[in-house]
C-alpha cells in the first residue's frame, strides 16, 4: 500500500516517517505548500493541528486532490467533538487522536473498509444529537418563563452534538431526522442550528467562529418562549396583533440572556438582530448593513432558509430548491454574495 503523509510541523512529519517508512511506497511532505500531486496513493496520513486558520486553508487547497484517495486517516490534538467534525468536513474517512501509536495507525491503514458508518448508526447519531438539542431547547424555554437562568453549557453541548452529527452524516440526513421527529418552534430551531452549522463548515470556518455560530443558532428563538402557543402555532396568516407580537421576540431574548455570564456580547447582539435587514426594513431596531455583523448575517440566511422548508401538519414541506430561490429574490436585504456562498448548502449538501 502506497501512504502519503502531510503534517504541519518537521517534528510530527518525522514521528511519522518514522512510524511508516517501511510501508513499500511512502512519501511525505508539509503541509504548508503540499500539493498531493502524486497518483496511486492508497491513503493519506494527515497530522495538522486544525484550531490554526493556515492549515485549514492549506487543507482546503489540496481538497480536490484529497479526495482521489480512498483512506484519508487524520490524526486530531484533541479527539473533541468540534476537532471531530472538522476533520470529516475537511475530508477524513478516518479520525484518531494524536499521539497515534505506530501498531494504531499500522492498524487503521490495514483495515479495510473505507467508511465505516453504516446507514443504521446515521439514523442513530442525528437522532441522539437531534434528542439532545431538543431537550436543551425544551429546558431553555421553561427556564425563561419561570424566570430561571438559561443552562448556556448543556445547549453549547448539545450545539457540539448537532455539529458532530452533520460534519460525519452530512445535512440532509440531519434534515430528515429533525423534520421527522420534531414539531414547532423545537423542529425550528433545530434546523436553523443544523443550516448554521453546515453553513459555516461549507465556508472553512475556523472551529471557534463555528461555535459561536451554532451557540446563535441554538438561542436565536429563545424569546419565543414568551409568544402564546397559540399565535406561535397558528396555521395561515397572522393578523397585525399577532405579528406585532411575534415581532416582539428577538427583544425579549436578548431580555431573557443578558445578565447570563455564559452568553457572549456576540451572541447576545445575534439573538437581538437575528431579523435585521441590510436594507432597514427589518426588526427590533430597523438596523442597516454596516451594523450588521457577519455571524447575524449567517444567521438570518439559515433561518429563513430553517422557516421555508420546516415540516408543518397544515402545509407541504417547501422543496430546498423553491426555498433557496426565494431567498434569491430578497434583493437588497440579505447579503448576495453569502446568498451564492449558501448555495452549495441549499441545493446539495
Ligand atoms: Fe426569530
Ligand atoms: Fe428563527
């Protein structure tokens, strides 16, 4: 069997030859300017620290490449979720924990199979991690109508869940599972943080702004907690009272979260302006496009996009094609250039 190996530093790139220079046909080169040109290269041994922006790009460069090979073994500083996902997002059939012992690796380049995840285990990770964010959402809600604190770490843990299960099974296993098990403003929510999530993987995210990103997402609706189920639930269209109070949910979630030490100013100001539009025309605060950070603007797009195809009982689910050709169509409100960037997330991954 014929091995590459890329690392980013000298120290780890000759642990590695170490390890595998008695494999017949073994190359290696760093990962800053790898080019993976080689062909008939039967598996790839990444080693690179994924928390650093440059070898994230440096990955992204020679994906294409990457991809040729069969095996694609990363081996990940720390065996966290996030590091996890990322890995799977970048490429890897394969995730262990460095250090790697020589019989590990030796063992994990002999087996066989390429992908191990069978449809079964799919279907079981989204819906654990589906089950689990649907919990910390439920507990969210009751904690801002009693008045209580919001437990931030359980819905950041369940955010890490969610992000596991879309880098290793991909969104659309994650769309059916929610859409399958999961009503209401719960189903929603669960949605916009699987989009976000997808979103800002598709984009190359570094792990920290991936985190923010899907913490937005899991507390953006919080303030729906206050909306009568009846308005919040309602089937066709709402009367000028209703939407006014509807409206009125972004304000009370940045209410609800401000005093919590576990919730960051970003976080808090995605919660409040999560239905801003670039053009003002949107609510609480009628904000403009230079107010209006990067991470609100994920936000909205993925929440939309959430609303568009959620499962309703009172009407058929909206294919991803008509949704994303809708938000198309807002000119002037959502930023284009991460309408065309969403694209890829919309319509097929
Ligand atoms: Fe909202
Ligand atoms: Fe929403």
């Amino acid at each position: 069997m014929s091995v590459h190996v890329i690392a980013d530093t000298r120290d780890r790139l000759s642990t590695l030859s170490a390890m595998l220079e008695r494999q017949p046909a073994f190359t290696s080169e760093l990962l800053a300017g790898a080019s993976l040109r080689h062909n008939d290269i039967d598996a790839v041994v990444v080693a690179a620290d994924l928390g650093k922006v440059e070898n994230i790009s440096a990955l992204k460069a020679v994906s294409a490449n990457l991809k040729r090979v069969a095996k694609r073994i990363f081996l990940i500083d720390r065996k966290g979720r996030l590091s996890v996902v990322q890995a799977y997002a970048l490429g890897a059939t394969h995730v262990l924990g460095n250090p790697v012992s020589q019989a590990q690796l030796l063992a994990k380049l002999a087996d066989g199979d390429a992908v191990a995840t069978s449809q079964d285990e799919i279907v079981s990770v989204g819906q654990e991690a589906a089950s689990a964010g649907a919990a910390s959402i439920a507990s969210m809600f009751s904690a801002v109508l009693s008045g209580a604190p919001v437990d931030v770490r359980a819905a950041k843990n369940a955010g890490s869940k969610i992000a596991e299960s879309i880098g290793e099974n991909g969104l659309s296993n994650w769309l059916t599972t929610v859409r399958r098990h999961h009503e209401g403003t719960y189903q929603h929510c669960l949605l916009v943080t699987g989009i976000a999530i997808d979103f800002g993987l598709s984009l190359g995210m570094a792990k920290a702004d991936v985190e923010r990103l899907y913490s937005a997402a899991m507390f953006h609706d919080i303030g729906k907690a206050r909306i009568p189920l009846v308005v919040l639930d309602k089937p066709g269209r709402l009367d000028p009272g209703e939407r006014a109070l509807i409206e009125t949910h972004p304000a009370a979630g940045h209410e609800a979260l401000k005093e919590n030490p576990g919730i960051s100013p970003e976080i808090l100001d995605a919660v409040r302006h999560h239905h801003e539009f670039l053009d003002g025309s949107g609510y609480p605060d009628a904000l403009c496009a230079g107010s209006i950070k990067d991470i609100v603007r994920m936000l909205t797009i993925s929440d939309i996009f959430a609303a568009l195809i959620e499962h309703r009982t009172y009407k058929p689910t909206m294919p991803r094609e008509k949704a994303y050709e809708i938000l198309l169509g807002m000119h002037g409100k959502l930023e284009r250039s991460l309408v065309e960037a969403f694209r890829e997330v919309a319509l097929s991954r």
